[in-house]
DNA sequence: ACGTTGATGATACGGCTGTACCATGACGGT
DNA sequence: ACCGTCATGGTACAGCCGTATCATCAACGT
C-alpha cells in the first residue's frame, strides 16, 4: 500500500481547513471544493475520508467544539496556578469573546452552525448545545462556592447569576463579531457585573 | 394596460413569504423558486419585482426590521398609558425574547442576516445594526430617568447597564431559539436583574 | 381605434454542487 | 514475486439555482 497514512489526522486537517475557508467566506458558501482546495488536496480525497458533505460539517462542528473548549481551558489555566473563584470566571467568560482572529473565526463558524441547527434536524440532533450546559454548571459551581466563602454580596442566586453572566457574554461576543462593539468595551461591561456580584476584588490567595 | 398594480404592496407580500420560508427552512436554504411559490407567483413575478436575489434579500432584512420595530413599539403601548421606565424596558426587553412562533421566526431569520452580514460586503453595509445602537441609547435614556428620579439603587451606571441589559436578552433569545431554555425562564432571569437595578419595583405611577 | 407600455407566463441556459464511477500507483503479507 | 488492498487522481452525471429571453394579454392615452 501507499503510505499507510493517519486517518484521523487527515480527517483533522480537513476539517481545519472546512473551518478557515468558513471563517474566510462564511459557512453557506463552503463546497467540498473549497475545503479540498483549502487543505491542498483533491476533492476526491475529501470525499474519501468523509463520505458525505453532512459528516464533514458534523465532524467540523466537534472539532470546532473541542477547540474551543482548549482554547477556554489554556486560558484558565494560565490565569495562574490557584485562581480565586472570580479570576476562574472571568478567564472563562473573556476566552468566549472574539478577540483575536481565531476566536472571531470560532464565534463565526460556531453561530453559523447554530442557525443551521434550528432548521437542520441532522445538526440539531448533535450534542453541541451540551457545551452550553457544562459551562453553567460550572459558572454557578463557582459563585456558590465564592458565595461560600463569603466573597459575594448578598442577596446573590448562583444560577441566576451564571446564566446571565453566560447569556451575556453570548450577546457581547456577537456585538463584537457584528462590529458594534469593541472587545475592550465588551471586556469593561464584563468586569463591571463581576464586581457587581464579588465582594471587593473577589481575591482570596 | 392590465390592472395597474401596487408595486410596494406586492413587494412585501412576496417579502413576506421570503420570511415565512426562511423561517421554515432556514435563510440558506431559501431560493427564488421557493419564495414564489410560497408567495403564490410565478419565478418570473418575483423576478420582475426584485431583480435579483440580492435585492430581494436586502428588502426582506429591512422588512423584517420594520416589522420588529412596530411590534416591540406596540408592546410598549399595551405596557399601559404612562409606564415607569422600568415597565417600558421590561416590555421592550420581553418583547425581543423568541416566545411565539412569529417572533421565533423573527429572531432565526435576524441572526441569519447578521451571520451573512460578517462576510457578505453588501449586507454589511445595510444599516441593520443601526436598530441595536438606537435600542441602546433608548434603554440608557429610561435609566438614566429612572436615576434621576431615585427609582434606582445607587452605583448604578445607565450606560452600562444598557448594554448589559441588552446583551443578556440577545443571549438569553439565542438559547430560546436553540431550545437550551424557556421563554419563562428567560423573562425570569430578566426581571431577576431589573430587580437588583431598581428600588422596590420600580414603578412611579 | 390602435399602438404603446405595464404585467405576467413559460422556458431555456450556463454554472455550480454533491456524489458516483473508473483508473492506477504504492506498499505489505505470504 | 505477486496479489490484494489502501490511497489517490481524474472525471462524468444529474440536479438545482439565479438569470435571461421570448412571448402574450390587457388596458390606457391620444
């Protein structure tokens, strides 16, 4: 045989390439095309390690997805190595925002992708809106525990406060993306709500 | 010659049903064979009408920005005769939450258009982002009057909280639409925060 | 009365898209 | 050494989409 090359590799190759000519052009313009082009490989080939054009826009979501989730937990960890409760959330939510040209490709695509999901039951089927769940989990595991240790202001609903922060910096990061707003200002309004629910600066090491 | 018709009406009857089938099917999917058909005339109709489907596309996004704008502004009336800001908000903030199918349809087909307008040059000129900053400074205005009549906790910032407010139920509709959450919960989630930026409940009247 | 013009219909055309088919090197096992 | 199989290329096909063309009917101005 040829080369007996890495399947999964290939596939992630790509599908990275699926996801850079969908940030480039959009996501409804992507043909198979494109993305072989994009990846330096023939069409057939394409074709070859993902059968249909619906598993390569599947299997682009996921890779999309667990992306995305590196990205965020890089981001955390680099807020230091035992980050208050506060330090941990703002990591989060400021990783989500589309600040630098990847993360504005991944808020792009990812959007894309949930428009598409409403009308398309093959997409909608996809576990991609479990992503969303994990991150309010572990949004309002946080607060209680700051709530905990008496770093809130009172008076505060961990879940309440998790799903808003969450929606919020949704609503940010599409502004941003539109270009009504800048990843600075969204940044401020973020912080601004975290001190709104943190005692002090929230700091406890 | 034949029964001299009204141009603009049968423009937006045939923007209508680009609506009502990109509603359906998703705004990728729609083309000009399916908007005619739902409009209940031939191809060449909506041809001669718009012709092209760019323009059709641009006429359809500034409908549909018509239609929300009197829909949210008869919330607000029906909020009653002299509501307190915070009653006006809350109607406006209610009123852009997906809750029945119409305004469903509003909200995928609107988040289409801006998931296009980031890569389609023509859509991005459209001033259809002109509706959000004239939204903002409204917000900002009623809570900047409801500060000025001590209707507000202290330490409250209009412009910010404008944003914010904003930014949390552009969030909070997206995950209505993807059905991540409840308009219930939602509107709860709403009224939660305009709780903790006004004084008992805010009303003055 | 009639020609001009607005409104509508039917259909053809070129291009693009996803998919399928056929061909052909290149290696590994035996 | 050879055969099967993995990997890859090239290309054809059917369908759809936006657009253009040709044709027709109906009414208004003069």
């Amino acid at each position: 045989m040829p080369k007996r090359v890495d399947h999964e590799e290939r596939r992630t190759e790509i599908a990275e390439a699926l996801v850079r000519v969908a940030g480039r052009r959009g996501l409804h313009a992507v043909g198979m095309r494109d993305v072989a082009a994009e990846a330096g490989v023939s069409l057939r080939l394409v074709q070859y390690y993902f059968q249909t054009k619906e598993k390569l826009l599947l299997y682009g979501l996921q890779h999309l997805a667990a992306g995305f989730g590196e990205r965020v937990a890089a981001r955390v960890r680099s807020a230091g190595e035992n980050p208050g409760p506060r330090a941990m959330i703002e990591a989060m939510l400021l990783a989500s925002l589309p600040t630098d040209e990847e993360s504005r490709t991944f808020h792009l695509v990812y959007t894309s992708y949930a428009v598409l999901a409403v009308t398309d039951d093959a997409l909608a089927a996809q576990p991609f809106m479990k992503n969303p769940e994990a991150a309010e989990d572990a949004v309002t595991a946080l607060l209680q525990q700051a709530h905990e240790a008496d770093l809130t202001r009172p008076g505060i609903d961990s879940r309440v406060e998790a799903i808003s922060l969450l929606a919020m910096s949704a609503g940010l990061g599409t502004s941003i993306l539109v270009g009504q707003r800048s990843p600075e200002s969204a940044a401020a309004v973020l912080n601004h709500h975290l001190d709104r629910i943190f005692q002090d600066g929230g700091r406890d090491d």
